[in-house]
C-alpha cells in the first residue's frame, strides 16, 4: 500500500516563518506587530461602498475568466497614464490576488527542471512558486553596500545564460526595498530577448517608491510581442490586502492560455470586488500619494530610530513599506525574532524567511501609525541595552 503522502516537491517547501512566528503571539495586546505587509488602516471608504453596492445588487455571479471588460478597460487606462506608453486591455488578465498571478505566469512559462533565476532575498512565493513546478531555482542576491542596497547587474547578465528559462524579478523588493535603476533595464530586458528568457516582473510595490511617482517598469521598454509578464496587485498601493485580487500585462499570444489556467485554478475573481477595483483606479490617485507621504515619514522616523541604537545596521530602501535590518552577532534570525517577542514585546519578521540570503536580518512593516513605530523603536532600543 502506498502511503499518502504529497509529491516530494511540496514535502519540501518550508512553511511561512512569518507565520511561524506571528502565530506564536497573534492576538496578544502586550505585542506590537510588526511582521505583516498591510497598513493600520483599512481600504479607503468609497471602494468598500462600492463593494457593498455591487455586492446587495446581486452581483455574485461567474464573471470572463480574463475579467470584466469595464475593468480590463480601467486598468489599460491606468497603465497607459502611468508609464506613457499605451497597454491594450486585451493584453490585460485579472487575477484573484498578485500571487495568483505569479503561480499562473509560473504555470504558462515554467516546465519541469527549468532553470529559474529569481533576485533575493525576496517574499518566499516569488521563489517556492517555481519550485513546485518543479523549476530549479538558483537566486542572485542584492547586497547591502554604502548604507543602501544594491545588485551586481554584472552577476545578474552572468546569471542570465542560454538555459535559463525565467527570471523573476521583484522590484520595489520585499523585504529589502531595493528598486532597480532605471538604466539597468535595457540591459535585462535585451539579455532577455537575446536568449528567449522570460522576464517575470513582480511590480506590486511600483506606486510605492520615495522620491518619485512610481519605479522604472519594464513596461515602459517593452514592445508587446516581448517575453515579459508584468505581475500587480491592488493588496498594496490601494490598501486592499484581504481583498485578493491582482492582475497581469501579457504578450498578445500568452492571452488566451492564461485564460485556460485561469478557468483551472479559479476560474475568474469575485464580481463584486471587480467593481470596487474600477472605482479605486478611478478615484484613488489622492489616496495613492497620501499613503506614499505617510509610508516616506513613517520611513523616516524607523530608519532614523533604529541607526540611533547601537550595534544596528538599516541600509536605506528606495520603495516599499519595511526596513531591513540586522543587530550586530544576529546568525539566527528565527530565534531572535522569538526572543523580541518573549522580552521586548515586538513583532518583526525574520530575515530567513526571505531566503538564505536574509538571514541575520528583521524585516520591520512601517505602515503603521507614528505613535506605534515610535513605541516599537522604543522597545527594541531598551531590549539593545540591556
């Protein structure tokens, strides 16, 4: 009798040592959180009205697989306006989530003992994804040098071969914040085309950048016929994490497959939450910049905070919503971070949960209120000097 068991590829994948950790303390009032990617505030109120409108008018029913038109239409528009290049709704699918959205690009690109290069450290799906598929999956790091992060685009266009079949690039990256210079993008995206190379682009933090409007696309280099998935999600800039619901720019021919692997993993996302999405393309430019100068102060106040402790090392990200830390002697970064819980009462995430790459590093979420970031640098500062 053969036992039950899940095939070896899923055996091997690690839980979430995010939630490992978070679950140790989830609940607890005496714990400041700090481990999770999503803001203190919830998703700006015309978009949960809109939602609630759709939803009491009956629209719960089976939508198209690629999503509805008028959505498709609006994120066309959005993404034109964004980078100044035209993006036709037909190259556009809908997703249920940004993670949906990479498990399908995966899916439509990624056969059995492909070779997959992903940037890292980086959010454990962008990595395992391929893994489950079976791709091998070798990682290029980003490297803390001059108080910011950078990557070797040498290393990378070395890492870039006739074999390599995918690169999954993450940029503003989780959890480090690096965001790839914008002249570095011609570069990839002509090795890519030299070899055959699909590029996977994981954009879900474009809007939230330091500085500047949005991060350097690729979108805005690409022709359409290029082997480029452009991944999204509305989890992050529009504050709808427990929304799930995401989607892809595609090459014209890619459409129609990834219709197909939508109908087999979800079918097509909730109707409902479509509609709400049109009114946050609509409206939420104000909320967008907003959240961008809170996220800037609230980068301020934590980077500054943690360099005046002692023994702290907090590289400057260029996007994103976290920090990126290590204390000096840090070589595990799972027990620390339980350590932080039981004596300081902080929750942060990790760094080896982003990969090998992050260990010895605490990601810290700063989309929170001031007086909680501030209570938090407070904690870690007392905890340091005892």
């Amino acid at each position: 009798m053969y036992p039950p068991v899940a095939r070896p590829e899923v055996l091997a994948l690690r839980s979430s040592q995010i939630r490992d950790v978070a679950n140790a303390a989830l609940g607890r009032a005496d714990v400041l959180p700090f481990w999770f990617g999503e803001g203190d505030l919830p998703t700006p109120e015309p978009v949960r009205r809109a939602a609630a409108e759709a939803l009491m008018s009956g629209r719960t029913y089976y939508t198209h697989n690629l999503g509805r038109a008028e959505l498709r239409a609006a994120l066309a528009a959005y993404l034109t306006r964004l980078h100044g290049r035209p993006v036709d709704a037909d190259r556009l699918a809908v997703t249920s989530a940004g993670v949906s959205g990479l498990m399908i690009a995966a899916q439509a690109v990624v056969s059995p003992g492909d070779r997959v290069v992903v940037t890292g450290p980086v959010w454990p799906n962008v990595a395992e994804i391929p893994r489950i598929l079976s791709g091998q999956v070798e990682t290029l790091a980003v490297e803390a040098a001059q108080g910011r992060w950078r990557l070797d685009l040498d290393r990378l266009m070395d890492a870039l071969t006739p074999d390599t079949r995918a690169l999954f690039l993450n940029s503003p990256n989780n959890p480090t914040g690096w965001t790839l210079p914008a002249a570095d993008r011609a570069a990839i995206l002509e090795r890519c085309r030299r070899y055959g190379i699909w590029l996977v682009a994981d954009d879900v933090y474009e809007r939230l950048t330091f500085g500047r409007d949005h991060a350097a696309s690729f979108l805005e280099l690409a022709e359409p016929e290029d082997r480029l998935i452009s991944v999204n999600s509305f989890s992050k800039a529009w504050r709808m994490t427990g929304w799930r619901l995401g989607w892809m720019v595609l090459p014209p021919a890619l459409v129609e497959p990834v219709g197909v692997l939508l109908e087999y993993n979800t079918s097509c996302a909730p109707d409902f939450v479509q509609h709400a999405a049109v009114t946050a393309l609509e409206e939420g430019e104000p909320w967008i910049a907003a959240l961008r100068a809170e996220l800037t102060a609230a980068k301020d106040q934590v980077l500054g905070g943690l360099r005046e402790i002692p023994g702290v090392e907090a590289p400057e990200p260029d996007g994103g919503m976290y920090a990126f830390f290590r204390i000096a002697g840090c070589e595990n970064s799972v027990d620390l971070a339980r350590t932080l819980i039981a004596e300081a009462k902080l929750g942060l995430a990790p760094g080896s949960a982003f990969g090998t790459e992050g260990e010895g590093w605490l990601r810290w979420c700063f989309a929170a209120r001031p007086e909680k970031n501030a209570e938090g640098l407070a904690r870690l500062a007392a905890y340091m000097s005892r």
